[in-house]
C-alpha cells in the first residue's frame, strides 16, 4: 500500500492513503500514533510517504482530514516536522 500511495497524487491518494493507514494503524483515532521514534519501521516509511505528498495534494481538504483522522499532525510542514524531513 506505501508503495502505491508513494506514485499517487491529488484525489487518488485519498482511498489509497486511508487503506494504507487503516493497515498500519488500524482505525482513526484523534489521540494519534505517538512518538515517531516509537513507531514500526512500515509506520515510519508511511508518514514519510504521506509527508512527501506534493503540495499540490495536500491543498485538498480531504487529504488533509483522512491523516489528521489518524491524529498525524497536519498541514503538510507539519507532518513533515514530525517525520523529521526538512522543511520544503
């Protein structure tokens, strides 16, 4: 799932983007996943896939709402923060 959400972008992502983080966190909850250090290694990789979004992407309120449904920090600079990727 990763591996497809990292080749999509705009709308497409969002039903790719929802079942990849159902699989890895199970269902949304607003308390979120913790520490990214506490994370797997697949939960990591994800929020980095998700943190890679384009900007474009993540202009739709729908992305935004399917990984703030998870408790990951949104807009994108902040996902990208908690991820520890530099800022764009």
């Amino acid at each position: 799932m990763t591996d497809g959400l990292a080749v999509t972008t705009g709308p497409a992502s969002f039903p790719v983007a929802t079942a990849a983080l159902r699989l890895a966190f199970g269902e949304p909850g607003p308390q979120g996943p913790g520490a990214f250090a506490e994370l797997t290694e697949a939960q990591r990789r994800l929020v980095r896939v998700l943190a890679e979004r384009d900007k474009a992407t993540w202009q739709w309120a729908n992305f935004c709402g399917i990984v703030r449904s998870w408790g990951l920090p949104t807009p994108r600079d902040a996902l990208r923060a908690y991820a520890g990727l530099p800022e764009e």
